[in-house]
C-alpha cells in the first residue's frame, strides 16, 4: 500500500498512548525513508520510519479512513435545501 501525503489512519486503542491519546493522524510529507504526521485536535506531530508505519498497518494498529465524498457531499446538500 503507498502511503500519500493527506491519508488519515485511525489510531487502535492499544496503542493510543504512544499517540498523545489521539484518534486520527494525517500524513503530511513522505520522502520515501520517513514519514511525518499530525495529530487530531492539535495534539501534536511526530515522525517514524516509513517501515515502522507499514509494520503499525500490518499488526492493525493503524487502519486507513477512506472518505467517501458523494456522500459527503450529498449531506451538505440536503443541510443547506433543509
């Protein structure tokens, strides 16, 4: 799987901790070795090797968010026909 900058991964509860307790962290740069990420709700950023995050997804530790923009789109809509 290629990690792209922008990609949101649910953090698992067991290893919340090592995250400042957070639920979510966004990718921000990958050079091909590290990657750097942000945490939600402003509670920090950090870096680890590109094969440390690859090892984090294979044990579930971390699980890509897919969004899915037609539906998110179409809810807004209705909130503003509504």
């Amino acid at each position: 799987m290629s990690i792209e900058i922008g990609m949101k991964y649910q953090i698992s509860q067991s290893i919340k901790g090592n995250f400042n307790s957070a639920d979510l962290m966004t990718v921000t740069t990958n050079n091909g070795i590290t990657v750097q990420f942000t945490l939600e709700d402003g509670k920090g950023h950090g870096s680890m090797p590109l094969d440390h995050l690859n090892y984090l997804l294979r044990r579930s530790n971390l699980t890509p968010v897919t969004s899915n923009k037609r539906v998110h789109l179409s809810s807004e809509n209705e909130e503003k026909i509504g």
